[in-house]
C-alpha cells in the first residue's frame, strides 16, 4: 500500500524517531527538538498534538510557531496521568 500525502509537497516524521519534529515543505526543513520531561502517560499525546498545531495554524499563527506550541502542549501532557485531564489548556 502506498502512503498518500495528506498536505500537497510536505513530509511528516515521526516524533520519537527523531527527537522533535522535522517539517519539510518545498526546498525548506525545520526541526523542531522535543521538550525532556519525565513521562507519566502517553496516551493522550498525539490528540494534544494535532489538537493544539490545528488549532494554532486555525488561528493564524506560521507552522513553525504552530509545532512549538503543540510540543509544548504534548510534553505538559505527557508528564499527567489520564488522557482527557492531562490536556492542559492555554
């Protein structure tokens, strides 16, 4: 099965695997590196993620902003036990 592209000429990488996030779009990489906190529970961790980058890009803000504020997010969340009390709000 091939994967498809869900954002045009973009390519997403996986969180663990390289420590952070690597954003690629046309010509232009960005990574971001992941927060070091000690982790409690990761089982809310991807809905924080994508729940807070598409609620950041929604608002206006640029991608690379956007993934800051959702690693932020992610690595407060991941520090909580439960999944939707763990989600911190901002």
């Amino acid at each position: 099965m091939k994967k498809k592209k869900l954002f045009g000429n973009t390519k997403q990488s996986h969180y663990e695997e390289v420590g952070g996030v690597i954003y690629c779009r046309n010509q232009e990489t960005t990574q971001i590196p992941a927060i070091k906190v000690k982790v409690m529970n990761t089982t809310a961790a991807v809905d924080a993620f994508i729940g807070f980058l598409l609620s950041e890009l929604r608002a206006g803000r640029n991608t690379q902003t956007a993934l800051k504020t959702a690693i932020t997010a992610t690595a407060i969340c991941i520090t909580r036990q439960g999944a939707a009390t763990s989600i911190h709000s901002f």
